[in-house]
C-alpha cells in the first residue's frame, strides 16, 4: 500500500472476530475525519501467510489478545517504522491494561475489568500519544 500519510495504524485481526470489525469500522469512521487525514490503516489478517509474518515481525502483541494494533511514524525515506511508548510502564487510566508496554497501540483486555473493549476513546488516546511522539 503506498501513501503519504505520515502515521500508519497495523491491525491485526482474523476472520470472524466480531471484535476484529468493531475494531476496523471504529478506526474506519475515525479516519474519515479532518482531524485523522495524517494517519492511514492496514489490516493484517494473522490468518494469512502474510499477516501472520507481520504480526511476528510486531514481536508485541499477545496473540491471545487480538484484535490489536500499532502505530508507526514515515521517515523521509518513506518507511515506517513503529512508534516506541514514552511511557513504557506508566499507569493508563483510560486504557489500562490494552495499552502495549514498549510501543505506542493497544491489544484487546478479555479480564472482567477491560471486557474485551477497544473503544473509541482509548483509539483517540492512543492516536494522539503518537502525535506527541
């Protein structure tokens, strides 16, 4: 996928998983917004060949944990490369234990607590962490 933008937003997610599309249209609406033309999406399907090879390469997220994504900054060669968290270990009210500890995202919380929400306030914090990145 070749574009621009200056931030790239990874999903990962599977066939069938309801959460996986909540998840996409969320982001989807959101990326339809003035405020979210610097970021684009790409989905990878961790049941595919090469979703699968990229959620290894991400070396991140908890596959227990899907759906989930990063955030990743352009260079001014044109790759991207994932955005490290400024604040590895740090307490996250909002996004609590979804937030990724090393890099700037989120994964799905199934515990009693996080009830297996991504909503679409924690997608902005996330979003706007990158910026500030």
């Amino acid at each position: 996928m070749a574009t621009d933008k200056p931030y790239r937003i990874t999903v990962f997610g599977k066939a069938g998983c309801d959460k996986c599309k909540t998840l996409n249209r969320r982001l989807e609406k959101m990326l339809t917004e003035d405020s979210w033309q610097d970021f684009d999406k790409q989905y990878c399907d961790v049941e595919t060949e090469e979703g699968l090879i990229a959620f290894c390469r991400a070396e991140c997220v908890n596959p227990a944990r899907i759906p989930a994504f990063l955030v990743a900054r352009r260079s001014g060669e044109g790759d991207y490369a994932v955005l490290e968290s400024r604040r590895p270990g740090e307490t996250d009210t909002l996004c609590a234990a979804s937030r990724l500890y090393q890099y700037v995202g989120l994964q799905t919380d199934y515990s009693v607590s996080g009830n297996g929400v991504i909503s679409p306030a924690m997608i902005k914090s996330v979003l706007e962490q990158a910026r500030a990145s």
